[in-house]
C-alpha cells in the first residue's frame, strides 16, 4: 500500500510521487450507452452514490485507453463507469459526476497508485489492445477471458480539441483510502477528436466486470463513440467528502 507523506505527496514502490501528475500523451476510445435506472442502482449497490438518470435511464461509459510514459509508467487500461449523483446537501443539487466501477490495468505500479491516491478500482489484467481504426481489446483476468471487444471511429472529425477537467466521484473498500467518498476531477484535453456512431463489437466472459457491463447496457449498440489520436491534461488529488453510511 502506498504512504501518504503530506496532502499531495505519496511514497509508492521506493518512489516518491506528488500530485498533481501530468498525462504527457495517452490515446483512446470510448462508448456511450444507457441502461435502465434499476440495472445502475444494483451496481452502484454499497456505495453512496445514485445513478443520475434521464427519463428513467442512466448513462454509462465504457473505455480503452493506452498511457505512453509518464509518472505512472506506461499501460493499457479499461474504464467501464457510469454518470452518477453524490449525496444530498441540504437543499441544494446532488453533484453529478462520472463514477468509475471497474478500471483494470496492465501497470501493477499504477494499479496501486490509483487505488491508494484516487480510490480508483483498478485491478490488474492482461490485455491486447491495439487502435485501428477499430480500437480492439481482449482482457483477461488471469487464464480468464473477461471480454473482448471494439469500438469504430464516428463519422466526424472535430477541427477542434477539447480542454475539460470532468467531474467524478470515486468509492472504494479497500486501500489507503477505504470507506472514504472522494471527489475530484479527470483531465480529457483532446485532439485528433472523431464523434458519432462507430461500429461496436463486444464478447463478454464468466467474470465480474462482464457482468457489470451487461448491467450497464454494454452489449447493445451505443448511442455515441468518441475516440482521441492524444489525450493530455493535469491529474490532481481528490477531496475525502462527507456522506452518508452505504447499506451493508
């Protein structure tokens, strides 16, 4: 486990690390789906969190990203996460965010840096993940295939970049931040940006997160791809939020 060495310096594997750390050149491919609003509830089951919902439906996210070198070293990772609402504040609105439920990698350095900085759910894997175009993944947890799958590029190329820091809201049982509601924001400063409705494949495994995904609505067709020849932007730390105590 990593050990917190002040508010934003963290001592990790023999190397000191503080935030916030710089993503210098990553690459990615992302879906766009929705799922009923009883479907998101079960997910998120034990966390403080709600789905956010639009006409009875949440929206949910799934993510191919390749990380060249940076402080976290250099790894593939998929995201599969959906738009939520933190807790109750007085009166005022739920902060919505994007709520990460399974973030494998193929780093174990990175895989503990975000668990015990961000409390981010990464867990080790094997991948296979190349961009085409289509962006292609197999995951594989151990000798177990978890899912395969692709996401085409949208018909539209931006003549634009993206600067946006995206709210989220992360959760976890274990590690240096076990039991704490963090909130904070993720870098999607993007270019070479294609939008749309690209081809999408997936073959889902007996495991966990493939049933996560299936929950998720992740075995239809998306309603949006996105996909970024580069992905940059500033990584800071996160902020431990009060909330209400998760059923057990």
């Amino acid at each position: 486990m990593a050990e917190r060495i002040d508010a934003t310096t963290w001592s990790i594997q023999g190397e000191t690390v503080t935030l916030p750390v710089t993503i210098t050149s990553a690459r990615m491919a992302a879906a766009v789906f929705t799922t009923p609003a009883a479907e998101a509830r079960r997910v998120l089951a034990g966390s403080p969190l709600e789905p956010l919902t639009i006409f009875g439906r949440a929206v949910t996210v799934l993510m191919f990203i390749h990380y060249d070198e940076w402080v976290l070293k250099t790894y593939d990772e998929v995201g599969v996460g959906l738009l939520v609402r933190g807790p109750r504040r007085s009166a005022g609105p739920r902060s919505p965010g994007l709520h990460l439920v399974d973030l494998p990698v193929t780093g174990a350095f990175t895989r503990e840096a975000g668990q015990d900085f961000w409390a981010l759910p990464k867990w080790l894997m094997a991948a296979d993940l190349t961009f085409g175009p289509p962006a292609r993944i197999t995951v594989r947890d151990g000798e177990t295939e978890v899912m395969h799958a692709s996401i085409g590029d949208g018909r539209l190329r931006l003549p634009f970049g993206t600067r946006l820091k995206l709210p989220a809201w992360s959760f976890l049982r274990h590690g240096a931040q076990a039991g704490r509601l963090l909130r904070g924001r993720l870098p999607m400063n993007l270019s070479g940006i294609r939008v749309g409705r690209g081809a999408y494949d997936v073959r889902l495994g007996e495991h966990p997160m493939a049933a996560k995904m299936t929950a998720l609505g992740m075995l239809k067709r998306p309603l949006l791809t996105v996909s970024a020849d580069r992905m940059t932007g500033s990584l800071g730390s996160f902020t431990a939020t009060a909330a209400p105590s998760p059923p057990s």
